[in-house]
C-alpha cells in the first residue's frame, strides 16, 4: 500500500492535534503538513508533496471555500477532502462546484475518515451518506432514494465522471473527440435521467446511487 502525504487545514490546535493522533494509527496516512488558515494551507502546497487535503471551512484570514476557489483559479490539481462541523445543502454544493473531491463532518468514525481519505487519494468522490440524504431533502426533484429510470449508457457515465472531476463541456469534448454540442446534449440527458436540474446535483445523486467510482 502506498503511503498518503496528507495536508491537515484547522484553525483549532487541538483539532489538529487529535486528527493527526488518531490518523497515525492507521498504516500508510501521513500528515506532513499542517495549516492553521488557506493563506497558510496553500503556502503548504508549495512547499510539500501532497496527496489529500483535509479541509475545513470556517476559518480566519482564509476560508477553506476560499483555498478551493484559489485552487480552481489556479487549475492545480489537488484532492480535498472537506472536514468540518457544518453540513448545510448550500454549503456542501458550494464546496463540491469548487472542486471539492469529498465532503464529511468532524463528527465522522476514524474508520469512515480513513475509507474516505483512501478514495479521495485515488482521484475518486466521497460524501458521508447522511449528508447526501440531508442534500437530497433539500429540493423535491432528487429524493434521495430514487433509482436512475433510464440507465446511464457507458459514454454517459464517462461523460458525468468527467464532470464531476470538475471539467467543461469544452474540455470533455476534447477528451472524448466529441463536438461541444453532442456533450452539452449527452449532459441534458444525464440530468433527465438523474432527474436533477444541473451539473452539481448529478454528481451529489450518482455519488449517493454509487454510479461514481
């Protein structure tokens, strides 16, 4: 098993302190840096090989909502892991649109934390089920426990990966050899049979049914 550099990003000490105890009883999970504000956690960035980023949200100087919006203005490739107390709809869409790769609250059991760091790592989405139920209740057209009427042909299911590591329609295009227009139409039809009305909420609802790995 190769060993995951992690980048801890909390304001609290303590927090810090009992995140990276409890992260050191797990083989292979190393914090190799620690941030106690975004100004800080990209300054690590800089300096340190980094494979998973655990991020708050709410802190001074610079937000975690703000690391990730650098990030995305930056088009550095980085997998973030959000950790934090909070957990409202909003604020889990805001993160994810800015490329946030996994979403959990601090409460989480260290044996979740460690499965969702591991995804994370290999590039893949995490989103610790209860807030993915709390999302889904947010809006009437994506309850949580709707099945996909329509399967997802297998060109479809590249296309929503590919949205949800954060890429354009342009930028898939190129990816697939296709016309802008045939994805912008392949995305419309993801979204009709998720039945969801953007590109967010389908990546929220395949996380939920597992159709992204």
């Amino acid at each position: 098993m190769e060993a995951i550099n992690i980048l801890l990003v909390d304001d609290q000490h303590l927090v810090r302190e009992g995140i990276k105890s409890l992260l050191a009883l797990r083989p292979g999970l190393h914090v190799v840096a620690e941030a106690s504000d975004g100004r800080q956690a990209l300054s690590c960035l800089d300096s340190h090989p980094v494979d998973v980023v655990l991020l708050d949200i709410r802190m001074p100087v610079m937000s975690g909502l703000e690391v990730l919006e650098s990030l995305g203005e930056s088009s550095r490739a980085v997998n973030v892991l959000v950790l934090t107390t909070f957990d409202e709809h909003e604020l889990v869409l805001d993160c994810l649109r800015l490329g946030a790769r996994g979403y959990l609250r601090k409460d989480v059991t260290l044996d979740a934390l460690v499965k969702a760091i591991h995804t994370v790592a290999r590039g893949e989405h995490w989103v610790q089920p209860a807030i993915t139920e709390r999302v889904a209740s947010a809006w009437p057209e994506y309850p949580a426990s709707d099945s996909v009427h329509t399967p997802l042909s297998a060109i479809e299911t590249q296309v929503l990966q590919l949205v949800a590591a954060g890429y354009s329609n342009e930028e898939i295009a190129r990816a697939t050899h296709k016309s802008v227009g045939t994805v912008r139409n392949q995305v419309s039809s993801i979204l009709g049979k998720l039945n969801v009305r953007d590109r967010t909420r389908a990546v929220l609802k395949a996380m939920d049914m597992g159709l992204l790995y």
